[in-house]
C-alpha cells in the first residue's frame, strides 16, 4: 500500500490507482436525511471512509449511534457547534481527527444537503490526480497537489481580480489590509490572494491538510485573521488561497459542477438530467426532508441504494416455521379479526407461529416486543400467545401514537390518535395482565432485558426502521426472532433494509407470509452455543 497522501503511478496499465477517500460530511437536523446521505456515499462509493460531524445543536441527532455503525460510518468524538461563519473549524476539526484515526489519502468535503450522483468519486480522484501528480512529483521537489476543486464556471480555484464578481472574493479583497501580515511572509503571497473554490465537493490531499492542520495549529496570528475575517463563506477563500500559499498545487475538480449551486430549488427534472450527465459528481443543494422529490429521484434511480450483496432474487420461505395446532391459533385469527388493521390472515397465522416458537425455543426471556401497536391487531396476536404458552411473558407494545402511519418516502397518512382504542381493545381481549402498553418513540424508551421476539411494525421508511431496530438489537438473544410488516415494494424502505440485514450474515430468513418475513438472529461467531 501507498505511503499516506502518496498517489502512486503504477505501471503502464492504465488502471488507476487504489486511493483511500474520507467523505467529511457536515451534518445537522433531520436525521433520516443523515442515514439517507451516508447510504448514499455508501451505495455509490463503498470503498471510501464516511467521517460524520455533528455541526448542529440537537444532541440525539446521530443517536443511537449503532445506527451509523450499522451503515458504516465514524462519528466524530467532540464536534463543535458550526454557522456559517465557522464552516473553517469544522474542516480543520476533521481533518486532524482522520490524520489521527482514519489512513487516507484525500479528504472530501461533503455538505448535509449534498448528494452524490454516480459511482466511482475515489477512482476518479485517483486517475485525475495521477495525471496532475506525476510518480516523481516528491515534498519539496516537483509539483504537489494540495486541493482539488471548482472555481468560475468549473475553472480551477484561481486568484480572482480586484474586478471579480464572486461575492466571497469581494469581500476577501476588502479585507485586504487584515490579511496583509500572512500573505508578506510569502513571496508570491500577493499573486496567491484571494483563490476561491465552491466548498461542497472540495477535496484536500493528505499532505495539505497535514500542513494545513499543522499551521493553524502553531499559528496564533492566523488564527486571530481567520477569526476577524467578514468574508461570507470565508472557507471558499481560506482553503484554496493558504494551501497555494503553502506551496501546493491547487487544481480543478474533475467534475464540472453545474449542479453545485448556491440557494437554488432542483426539481424532479433537474435530478433526472443530473443524473444523466456523464461529469457530473454532485447535487447540492438537495432539501433536508426524505421526502423531498429529487432526493427521491436519486435514492431510486438507485434502487433504494441496496448493497450489491442484498438482492430481492434470494428466496424467503414461505412458511417454515410449523404452525400450531388449530385449536390455538384459530381462536387467536378471530380474535385479531374484530381489531382495525393491516395485518391478513396468513400474517397472523405466521406471526402466531413465530411467537410460539420463540417463547419455546428461549424459555428463560420473557420480552416480546412490538415496535408500532396502532389499535392492537398484531398485539392481539402476541398477548394471546404468550398468555397460552407462558404467561409469566410479556408483550411491550411500543407506539407514540401520535397519528401517523406510513412512510416518510411513500406518504405518511393522519389518522386519529390511537391510544384509548388500543387500550380498549386489549381490555376487551382480557390481555392486560400479559401487555404493557408503552406510548413513546423508540429512542425514548430506556430497555435492558432480553427478547425472545421483536415485531417491527412502525413508520416504513428506511431510515426508521434502521433507528427501531437498531435501539433493541443488541438485547435480542441468539437465535431469537425479528419480524417485519410490510416488506413490500409500496413500502420500499422495509425490504431493502431486510434484505441488507439478511444478507451481513448475522440474521437468516426463516418465513415469509404475504408482507410479513420473519429473520433468526445466529450466535456470533465464536460464541457458545445456547443452552436450555
């Protein structure tokens, strides 16, 4: 492997390097549009590291963080909160913790509202820096490739006139006198101010931000000029003009960035031409709502940025978990009959199955849980196994009955709150003594004991379905069962994150009925089997 920040040339194929990428991704609010990005880095370039920055001030944003472990993705320890005035720090914040913990050999700049459009951004680095570095280039020696970005209409990041009509260089020539002091002690510091680059999409080699980190680090002059600057979007001007400063060639993006804009609104049209240009990398600004109709254009032009691993080809069975005998389960299905829902005949039946066989097959945990109750048909189901096969059980029905059901990317639909409805129905079922009715989100809902059986059965898209999984998890026991309801294409979030799950090797598909498909987790590797 290469030396850090070394892009070698190789032999005469004209393959292009290996290169290690870091996406530093800036993000803050709506958090389903945080997993929808990272998946989107993933799906597109699985080879390149995700480092997420909370910039933001709500404290759960990336929480629980098994969510983004799950996708692949590093969290950064200590973030700060960042403005538009700070966006700098955030830069410098990352690249010190990759120099640290993460080999690369390019570090990329990626914005929260930002998408990629097309596969293959760290290969392309390689060969684009290949061609701009040769193998000779040496610190100090020949040439050396500091920053790749985009300046005028995808010109390289140059020295802007005093007649420019970029706003951040305006204001960077204004403060000319304030940053006099650092451009003196360079001899061709002058010709060097002010470079402007567009920030989404820059991209940092290894020894720049090496260098650059380390300046500002030993620098307290810099800093206090980088603190009193004004400039709007001052990292625009910063970045490009003290990496030429420090010697580095700064470069255009191999991209041509036509759809990396400022204050715009893309349509469904745009994303589709987007997406149909060969040189285009990037979308920016793509709205923060996962439902918004480019970022859907893109998540399924994708197909729902499934892993290459998980395919909708491998077979599920349809029901190899034995049914129980009738005179148990046929009481149950008309029971679950009388209680509004969406949960069919054949589910039910599967759904009694798969209790049954987890309350017998762990006889020491005690905990079903159910993530999304509505008015109670599926808890129906559950409460009257465990009530039938052990009754010292229980059945945590989990809902925040708060009147809405659906899906954040299918349409989410407002129904009257259901809390009183579910209660009378599981009074009229003679089922409280074996449920617990929990009203709150999943994150809200503190939990330690083992489960034998968790239901998911919430809001459908993606990103919720990762977060309720996700929270409980680690307390199913091996060998113990997972359901999920509406694995179906009009709910697209759900079958592709079971079928991701399906395919890492921890979980196997056991049944299937109608939308309904039950997974076993398997014992870690290494660990002992289970007793009992």
């Amino acid at each position: 492997m290469s030396e850090p920040g070394s892009v070698a040339a190789g032999p005469k194929s004209r393959r292009a390097p290996a290169l290690r990428n870091v996406y530093a991704c800036l993000v803050h609010e709506a958090q389903e549009c945080v997993v929808d990005l990272v998946r989107n880095l993933r799906c597109l370039d699985p080879d390149s590291s995700i480092l997420l920055y909370d910039g933001g001030t709500d404290p759960r944003l990336l929480e629980p963080a098994s969510c983004f472990e799950k996708l692949g993705a590093v969290i950064h320890p200590s973030p700060h909160n960042i403005d538009s005035r700070t966006l700098h720090e955030f830069a410098l914040d990352c690249m010190r913790f990759a120099l640290s913990e993460m080999p690369f050999d390019t570090l990329t700049i990626v914005d929260s509202d930002q998408l990629a459009l097309r596969r293959g951004w760290s290969a392309r680095l390689a060969t684009h820096l290949a061609s701009n570095q040769p193998a000779s280039a040496r610190p100090g020696g020949a040439r050396r490739v500091g920053l790749i970005g985009s300046g005028i209409a995808g010109a390289p990041p140059d020295p802007q006139p005093q007649n420019t009509r970029v706003t951040p260089a305006i204001g960077a020539w204004q403060e000319l006198a304030l940053w006099q002091p650092i451009l003196r002690r360079f001899a061709n510091g002058q010709k060097q101010f002010p470079r402007w680059a567009i920030w989404p999409g820059t991209v940092f080699t290894f020894d720049a931000a090496r260098e650059l980190s380390d300046w500002f680090e030993r620098d307290a002059e810099l800093r206090e000029v980088v603190r009193a600057s004004r400039v709007w979007a001052k990292e625009q001007i910063i970045f490009p003009t003290l990496t030429a400063l420090l010697g580095f060639d700064v470069i255009a993006s191999p991209e041509h960035c036509a759809y990396v804009k400022h204050e715009v609104s893309y349509d469904p049209s745009d994303a589709q031409s987007a997406l149909a240009d060969d040189d285009a990398y990037w979308m920016h600004p793509v709205a923060r709502r996962y439902d918004d109709p480019s970022r859907s254009v893109i998540r399924v032009h994708f197909d729902q940025y499934r892993h290459p691993s998980s395919t909708r080809s491998r077979p599920i069975a349809r029901q190899s978990i034995p049914p129980v005998d009738d005179e148990l389960r046929q009481p149950i299905l008309r029971e679950m009959r009388d209680v509004e829902g969406w949960l069919t005949n054949a589910e039910g039946n599967l759904l009694i199955s798969a209790t049954h066989r987890a309350l017998s097959e762990c006889p020491h945990v005690s905990a079903v849980v159910e993530v999304g109750s509505y008015c109670g048909r599926a808890t129906t189901v559950l409460g009257n196994v465990v009530r039938a096969v052990r009754s010292t059980a229980r059945v945590y029905a989990i809902d925040p009955h708060d009147g809405f059901v659906g899906a954040h990317d299918a349409g989410l639909e407002r129904v009257d709150p259901t809390l009183e409805t579910l209660r009378k129905n599981i009074d009229a079922a003679r089922l409280a003594p074996f449920v617990e009715i929990i009203q709150g989100q999943t994150e809200d809902v503190p939990w330690s004991e083992p489960i034998c059986l968790l239901l998911i059965d919430g809001l459908h898209d993606y990103p919720n379905v990762l977060k309720d999984f996700s929270h409980f998890e680690s307390h199913l026991v091996d060998g113990g069962l997972v359901a999920f309801h509406d694995y179906a294409e009009y709910f697209p979030g759900v079958p592709a994150f079971v079928d991701e799950l399906s395919a890492s090797g921890r979980y196997e598909a056991v049944a299937r009925a109608r939308s309904l498909v039950v997974l076993r987790k398997l014992p870690a590797a290494g660990s002992a089997p289970k007793s009992g």
